[in-house]
C-alpha cells in the first residue's frame, strides 16, 4: 500500500487539486495531521479513483 507524503505547503495543494477537479470544496480537502485516510476517502468519493490513484495523484502534486 503506497503512503501519502504531502510535500510543501497543503495550501498550495488545495489550490492545484482544484484547479484538476473543479467540483471539489474546502471540506472535501480538509486535512490534519493523521487524518490522512479520511481524506483520501473522500476524494475517492469524489473523484472515483482507487486509493492507490488517489495517494499517486495527491504525491504527484
């Protein structure tokens, strides 16, 4: 199972995811810190992806 390793400003994050899936809210971003599985449950939510897609693509920002 891959680990989500947000890198840089969560913020700045926040913004480009955003700019990738426009029907994404605040509240669907909403991290702290050991949280990291509910977030990426609701963007699973959200975007339809696997887990593993979602924690790639989240990496990759």
């Amino acid at each position: 199972m891959s680990n989500l390793k947000l890198k840089g400003n969560w913020n700045e994050l926040k913004g480009k995811a955003k700019q990738q899936y426009a029907d994404l809210t605040d509240d669907d971003l909403l991290y702290e810190e050991g949280q990291e599985d509910e977030l990426i449950g609701r963007l699973q939510k959200k975007t339809g992806k696997a887990r593993d897609e979602v924690v790639n693509w989240l990496n990759s920002l």
